[in-house]
C-alpha cells in the first residue's frame, strides 16, 4: 500500500498599518526612560563598587604618596648641592 501525501503551506501576509508619529513618539518615550533607568541602575552600582572597593583603594594611594615623598627626599633640591657633592 502506498500513502501519498502532499503538504501546502498557505502563507498569510499579516496586514501592516503604517505607524502614526504619536505612536512613534510614544515608542521614544518609553524606550528613552527605559535606558535612563537603565544607565542610573548602573551608575548607582557603579557606585556601591567604588564605596565597598574604597579601603583597598586608600591604601594603594597612601603606599604611592609614601613612595613618591621617600623619592623627593632623596633627591637634592638645588643642582647646585649635586655639583658640590660630587666634587
């Protein structure tokens, strides 16, 4: 015995309305307060990272400011005392 058979896809154009400016608009809006939220929640975030992040943070610029002013004392502060010292 032998089945035949044949499968027919209809395809249906959806119909498209033409979007209207204060639909468009509309679109603006939300989208436009959507990335707002979105850019505050992140920069709110951002912010409690720096704020638990501080501490390490301080310590690392306290380390360099060290550094930095143990290097300033070692250097002369007039040339004229690096001439005289090496004579």
């Amino acid at each position: 015995s032998t089945i035949t058979l044949d499968l027919e896809e209809t395809a249906v154009a959806p119909l498209t309305r033409p979007r209207t400016v204060s639909l468009q608009l509309s679109e603006t809006w939300v989208n436009s307060t959507r990335s707002l939220k979105t850019v505050s929640v992140g920069l709110l975030r951002l912010g409690i990272w720096c704020l638990v992040y501080s501490p390490y943070l301080a310590v690392l610029l306290g380390i360099l400011w060290l550094i930095r002013r143990h290097q300033k004392q070692k250097l002369p502060t007039n040339p004229s005392d690096q001439a005289s010292s090496s004579s």
